[in-house]
C-alpha cells in the first residue's frame, strides 16, 4: 500500500471529518480515492447502474470528508492498476466469468490488502458463488451478523442489511469472505443497494429506501479502508 495511502486511512481512523486536509491517494497514484467497477466475462451487464457509484462517491466524500472523485474507473482483474484501488465493486444481473489469469489476479488482490464488494442485482447469485468458490476454494460465504462493525458505524443498522427492492422478497442477507480475520469480500444479496444508489428518477424509490441504502453504502466504503487501520 502506498505511503500517502497509509497517512490517509490513519486520518480516516482517527476522525472522518479530518480528512479532506490530507494529502489524498487512490487508484491514478495521486488524487482522491475511487472505486474500480469491476469487468467480467459471461454475459452479465457489469456496467448495470450506470449513476450508482457516482452517487455513492459523492454521498462518501459529502458524509465523511474521504476525498473522493467524481467517478468509478472500470478495470478487468488482470490490470497492472488493480493493486492502486483499496476498493472494488461489482454488480449485475447475469453470468459472471472468469479466466484463471483473472482468478488468480483476484485472489492475490484480496489476500493482498485488496476489498470486493459483490451486490447482486438479481440473478448474479448462482455464478458468483461458483466463482468466488474458484477463486477461493479452501473459503467459505460466511453470513454476517446484525452485529458485525460493518452495521455499526458510520451509521446504525442494528438488524443488519436493508432491503432495498423486493426481487425474490427473501430477506436481505450479507456474506463475507475472511483472510486472517480480515473482511476482503462481502456480498449483498436481496437487498440490490445499488438500485438505491441510482438518480431518484430511475426506479423512483422512496427517500427512505435511498437514503437506507446510500448509508449502507457509506459503511462498506468506509469499513474497507479502515479495518486494517482500526486493527493496527
């Protein structure tokens, strides 16, 4: 991890609202921090909520004072930039592929120091489990509680993950993957938080509902970057 990284989720660790003052790293080496949208083969629209992360850099960058850009960079796994993005995000409603160059890209990332947040936007399910279990088949999904600190701060959700929209009308449920107790996957499934983190127009969800789940959002992001920190 880059130095000027470093001094930033120690800022970060310390007070949220410090952090705008610092010298900002992220995925281009210099300037603020993004997300790297994650592309992959099979037919799944990983494009999918083309205004979601937008509008979730800017609810972080508002909320917690983490300089973030403007946009998401999309990035395949076997970019040389992977390793510059402390966080990736992937979505879709399809197949989810991967090459083994890709797998082992992936897998080295995360055991690496590396951060994936998997939302499922209906009908990603059945082929990202496949996958993640290629890419890590001595692991398992693990179910996160209500209790786990990604539900505690910045903002409470005492009954863990929101549902946002209805899909199958299962209950929302979070799963993870562990690397020396460290969270380097997490999975939202039922619960498609980014449909929420899209314009107002788009689904025409409550304000409620958006504000449930661009909070949520806020969580991951700021739990990612600062597990290892809050650890150290």
């Amino acid at each position: 991890m880059r130095a000027g990284r470093r001094i930033v989720l120690a800022m970060i660790a310390l007070g949220l609202g410090q952090v705008a003052a610092a010298e900002p790293a992220g995925a281009q080496g210099s300037g603020p921090v993004t997300i790297g949208r994650l592309q992959y083969e099979g037919g799944g629209d990983w494009y999918a909520n083309p205004s979601s992360l937008p509008n979730l850099l800017a609810a972080v960058r508002e909320r917690t004072g983490i300089p973030t850009a403007d946009r998401e960079i999309p990035v395949r796994p076997t970019d040389p930039r992977l390793r510059d993005f402390p966080f990736l995000y992937m979505t879709g409603h399809g197949n989810v592929r991967f090459s083994p160059d890709e797998r082992l890209a992936l897998r080295n990332y995360l055991l690496g120091g590396g951060f994936l947040h998997a939302d499922d936007n209906y009908g990603l399910d059945e082929s990202f489990r496949q996958e993640i279990a290629r890419i890590f088949p001595e692991k398992e999904l693990v179910e996160l509680p209500p209790g786990h600190p990604v539900f505690g701060a910045p903002y409470p959700f005492p009954e863990g993950l929101p549902k946002i929209h209805e899909h199958d009308g299962a209950p929302p449920q979070a799963f993870g993957i562990f690397h020396q107790e460290r969270l380097v996957v997490i999975y939202t499934y039922e619960s498609d938080l980014g449909d929420g983190w899209e314009d107002a127009d788009v689904h025409e969800d409550a304000a409620e509902v958006r504000e449930d789940a661009l909070r949520m959002g806020v969580n991951i992001f700021v739990f990612a970057l600062t597990q290892g920190v809050r650890a150290s």
